[in-house]
C-alpha cells in the first residue's frame, strides 16, 4: 500500500508550526521530539523502519540530553557564561516579536517545501508522491529560525531540526553509506541540546548571594 501523502504532510506541517514556535529553556527538547516524530512516518514510508528508529533515537537522545546536561551543569562550580534564553539583539515582548516573524518566515517556507517535494526527485522518491514535504517544511522554517535568531536557544532549536531533517532528506534519498551519513547529520540534535542545557545550567546555577562585579 503506498504513503498517505495528505496525513504525511499534516504530521510533517504541525511539527514545523512547533519548531517555529517553541521558546523557553526546554525549547530544544520539544524541538527533537516534534522534528523527530514529524520526519519518522515518512522516512519509514520511503526508507524503512531501520531509518525511522534511527531518527527516532536521535531525536529521544535530543529530548534527554539537554536537561541531563543542565542538570550536570549545575553541580558543578558556577562559572560566567551566556544565559541561551535571553535575547542577545532586542527584546522578546515586541508587537513584531520573535514569533510574529517566525510565522511569516513560515508562511513563505510552505510553497517552496511543497515545490521541492513535488519537483525534486531523490533517489527512490517520485515527483508526485510528495513525501519530501515534511522533510523539507521543517528544514525550511529550521533554516528560517536560525536566519531570525535573537537567542542562542533559537540556534540550537535551528541546528537541531535542520539536523534531523537533513538526515530525513538523506534516508530518502537513498544514497550511499545512507544510515551512516544520516546519523552523522541527526548527531546535530543531541549536540544542540547539550550545549543549550549546558548553557541554561551554569546561567541557573548563580548562587543568589553572589557578590556584585567590581
């Protein structure tokens, strides 16, 4: 029985509304989830279900890692750093904030991902079943929100959905050594995740009776 293109583009579009527009210091974490559980019904459509665990196992490791690596963080020495959730280029309760430009970036991603899908044939994938879009909307509006960055959180939320789309588009494409090159890409999440935990958790661990700076 072939894909069901119509809940496959569904599934991938919700997770890409999500990437687009999840904040906060657990951003990263349901960034993996949605990216992950957005891409896998696709890849395991096209590819197989070796190909939709390992997006799967990526985007779980993405999920634990980053509040294991705030947790770490935080039971050691506290040391001067940047704090990933605050904005480093102008002030998040803006009427045109962060989310308002999000969501018009994702407006223009949509007709581009449904051309690529339609259009851009990889490997084994027709032109006309268009089970690239979920791979290609969440790559886009990743792309897009690290183009609109104010946060380090905003980075690391791009680094990691652009890595597990990359890894979807790479599975599909069914090209050579695709497991590994795939989770050498998907590899990105984890790594977004433990560097904003890690981040996140020395900026948290700042005892309140810290002297002032000379």
């Amino acid at each position: 029985m072939g894909a069901n293109e119509p809940l496959l583009a569904g599934v991938g579009f919700v997770a890409a509304v999500l990437v687009s527009l999840v904040d906060g210091r657990n951003a990263v974490t349901w960034t993996c989830l949605a990216a992950g559980l957005g891409l896998a019904p696709a890849v395991a459509s096209v590819y197989g279900a070796d190909g939709a665990l390992l997006l799967l196992a990526a985007a779980a490791a993405g999920a634990v890692a980053g509040p294991l690596s705030r947790v770490s963080a935080r039971r050691v020495r506290w040391m001067a750093g940047i704090d990933p959730v605050v904005p480093v280029v102008a002030g998040a309760d803006s009427l045109f904030g962060p989310r308002s430009i999000r969501i018009a970036a994702g407006v223009m991603v949509l007709p581009a991902a449904s051309w690529v899908s339609f259009n851009i044939p990889l490997g084994s994938t027709s032109t006309v079943t268009g089970v690239l879009f979920p791979a290609a909307v969440i790559w886009g509006c990743a792309a897009m929100r690290l183009l609109t960055a104010r946060t380090l959180v905003d980075i690391a939320v791009g680094v990691a959905a652009v890595g597990l789309a990359a890894a979807a588009a790479w599975l599909m494409s069914g090209g050579s050594d695709s497991l590994a090159n795939a989770a050498a890409a998907a590899a990105l999440a984890p790594a977004a995740a433990i560097t904003a935990g890690w981040l996140g958790g020395h900026r948290g661990g700042i005892p309140a009776s810290a002297p002032a700076a000379p």
